[in-house]
C-alpha cells in the first residue's frame, strides 16, 4: 500500500476515533432530498437495465444484419 494512502487512512481512522458527540440538525427538507436521490437511483438502474437487456436480447436475436439500416439503404447509408 501506498504510504501516503496509508497516512491519510489512519488520520482519517483517527478523527473518527476521538470525533464527538454532533448535535445536528435534519431540516425537513432532508427526507425530501433522500427521497428524490432514491428515485434517480432507481430510474438510472431501470434505464442503464434497459440498454442492457437490449444488447443482450439482440446476442440471441435471428434476424441478420443492422436493425437500424433500411433494406433499400448501403452500408453507407445512402440509397442504392
């Protein structure tokens, strides 16, 4: 391990160790910002799932070819 790393692991490790007692403050704003984090969270994991499975459906698809190419269109994409 790096000792640099190392350094600031156990200063880090220290400040933990002899922090004390925080008297804080949860506005209610704070359950709001939790709430709306979780929901990016979980529409991010739905779309980031979605490209997935596509690719993945795609790897077992029977049809050959570009599905975004045209029958009438070249591989360059101009009409024959």
């Amino acid at each position: 391990m790096n000792p640099a790393r190392l350094v600031s692991l156990l200063g880090a490790a220290a400040a933990l160790a002899f922090s004390s007692v925080a008297h804080a403050y949860l506005d209610p704003g704070t359950g709001s910002i939790l709430l709306q984090g979780l929901l990016a969270a979980i529409a991010g994991g739905l779309v980031v799932g979605r490209l997935y499975w596509t690719k993945f459906k795609g790897l077992f698809s029977l049809s050959k070819g570009d599905p975004e190419k045209k029958p009438h269109e070249t591989d360059d994409g101009t009409p024959k």
